[in-house]
C-alpha cells in the first residue's frame, strides 16, 4: 500500500451528533484504508441543501455522522488492489456513491446495460454524508470507481460542488440532449447553485441557452458567469409573456429540451408546456407530492421525461473536459472549517446566492 509521508491518527471532523442541532467540531481516527479503497486528504468540501435534510433526520441516518458529499483533495493513500491508475499526490474529485456489492439486481443491470457496476444503483451502497461518514473531515475514504481526477485548471474549491450539483445538472442535461445537435435551443429552469452551472453547461455543449426564473436574483445570477457563457435569454417566468417569449426566440417551435431545477409542480408543469414536438423534459426536483403533467401535450407531441440520479464517474469526466474547456465557474462562498457549526444559518440567509464551500 503506497502513502505520502506520515498520515496522522486522528483528525478534525464536524459532526451531526443530534439531528435539528449545529454540527459539532470533534476530533476522531483518520479511517483506515482497505485494499481497493483511497485515501483522501479533503482540500475542500460542498454544502446543500440536502446536507440541510441530513441534519433533520430526513435520511434517518445513524448517528455520529459525519456530513458532505461533495469532497475534492489529493489522494495520500492507495491501497494495493484499487483499479485504475492512482497515484500519491493526484487531484482528485469524490462522487456521493461507494462500493458496489456486484451481486443485487442493480448491480446486474447496470453491469449488463452500462459495462460495469455504477454503485448509484447498487442495494447495498454506500453514501457518504447521508448513511456514511463524508467529506467535513480532514481525511475521508474513496472507491476508485467514483473518483475523478481534477484538471489543473480546476481550484479545490471550484472542483467540490462540482461532486453534487455539478454532476446532478450534468447528468440531467446529458440525458435530455442526447441525439441533439449544437445550435439546438434548450432551457434551464430555476437558476439556483444547479441552474447556475447549467446555464454553464447548455452553453459550454453548444445549444442556444435560455435562462428561466421568478426570482430577480436568480435571474441575475444567469449572467454572472464568464464571457461566452451568458444565457442567450433570460426569462421571468411570473411575466405574463413568459411563454411567447420562448416561442418567438425559437422561432414558434418551441423548445428541444428543458431541465428543471425545481421541485415546484407549477413550473414542471409550465416547462412541458414550451417543448417542442419531440421535446424532452429533465426532472431534477423530488416534490412531497406526486407530479401533475398534461396527457394530451406528451401524447399529442411524443415528449419524453427523464428523471436522472446524479451521474456516472464516465460523464463526471466529461463534465470535467467542458468545464476545463469552458471556463465554467460557480458562484461561491468560502468559509474556513471552524465556521461549520454556523453554515446552515449561512445558507439560509435570503441574501445567499450560489454554493458554500468549506476551505480546509
């Protein structure tokens, strides 16, 4: 087993010790590296909204828990029988899903449709930050099978929303443009941490890129991006020409795909509606309620809706090739490890806007 140096025993961390209280800042063991896994020193590590759920107890996670699950760092430890080619001091991204069992239905699936195992749709996976230890700590574990390395190009801090939200968009936006040639016209809707890199990304794949929201904040935040990225149109989706806007940018027909990145049943409702014939409709938002679409347009047009969860480290890696490209940036807020314990009161302000990433 090859390491860098002297890896310490023990390490800050921050903790979910009681649901519905701040994390508490903890020393605790540096875990230990088995055979096929990685050993990661955490540069830089995400916060969203699901973090938030994990601290209510939405996810019943067991508890001590270490919370995030959007980690980047260089690799100190590979254990001797980790496949692929890794090496002491590489920077690297984490993906949430960890060891794939090979064995459950899932497994088999995804091994006879993709190739090989994808641990997102394995029975018994991992999941750091929900169900497993995450990213808040000095150290964390990593399957090979989801790490990706980073282009030089790519700060930690840039690289670790990049894990969830990044990946979530991407996956969702592959999905839904797949087949569709650049030049083709696609929305993203509601322009948050998600929609921000989407509109990113629309761009960045070649499509001409419309940018929806009902917030003035999010609609700003379409356009703070580097140059050559802007949104080729930007939307208020409470205007009463909202629709026809769309429509005559793309020449009435309307759009050839969408992802929303909401959980609003209006504005899925609403997106279906600006499709063109043959369109397809990307869900990223997961609603208390069940969703509400129109039969008569998704027989009548022969649209298509896809759900997508998070992504492949395959596509990781060709997210990584456009942001490398592209210049693709988030808006952050970096705060230092010791601010943890008052992070969510940070996200929560009204003022915030774009993802928060804890500097290590």
């Amino acid at each position: 087993m090859a390491q860098i140096g002297t890896i310490p025993h023990e390490m800050r961390a921050a903790q979910i010790v009681e649901f519905q209280k701040p994390y508490q800042l903890k020393t605790v063991a540096v875990p230990k590296v088995h055979d096929d896994e990685l050993l990661v020193k955490v540069c830089a590590a995400g916060f969203c909204h699901s973090d938030v759920q994990v601290l209510r107890g939405q996810f019943g996670s067991r508890l001590p828990l270490i919370p995030s699950h959007e980690p980047a760092g260089i690799i100190v430890e590979v254990g001797i029988k980790c496949k692929g080619n890794w090496n002491i001091g590489d920077r690297v991204g984490v993906l949430n899903f960890k060891k794939s069992c090979t064995h459950c239905i899932g497994c088999g699936l995804s091994k006879r449709e993709y190739g090989k195992h994808d641990p997102r749709f394995c029975d018994k996976r991992e999941t750091a930050g929900f169900q497993h230890d995450g990213a808040f700590a000095e150290y964390m574990i990593a399957d090979p099978e989801t790490t990706v390395l980073l282009p030089s190009s790519i700060s930690f801090e840039q690289a670790a929303p990049l894990m969830c939200a990044g990946a979530t968009v991407w996956g969702a936006l592959e999905k839904s443009t797949e087949g569709l040639a650049p030049g083709n016209t696609v929305a993203i809707v509601g322009i948050g941490g998600l929609g921000h890199l989407g509109v990113q990304f629309a761009k960045g794949m070649g499509y001409r890129t419309i940018a929806i929201d009902n917030r003035p904040a999010g609609r700003q935040l379409a356009s703070e991006v580097q140059p050559g990225l802007e949104p080729d149109l930007v939307v208020d989706s409470t205007a009463r020409d909202a629709a026809s806007e769309v429509y005559k940018f793309t020449n009435g027909e309307g759009l050839a795909a969408a992802v929303v990145c909401t959980d609003s049943l209006e504005a899925n409702a609403w997106t279906l509606t600006l499709l063109r014939i043959g369109g397809t409709l990307g869900l990223l938002g997961l609603p208390a309620e069940r969703w509400r679409f129109d039969a008569d347009i998704i027989v009548f047009k022969e649209l298509a809706i896809k759900g997508s969860y998070v992504t492949s480290r395959e596509s990781t890696e060709r997210m990584m090739q456009v942001v490398n490209k592209s210049h693709i940036r988030s808006h952050l807020t970096v705060v230092p490890f010791d601010d943890i314990p008052g992070i969510v009161d940070a996200y929560e302000n009204s003022s915030f806007k774009g993802r928060l990433v804890v500097k290590f």
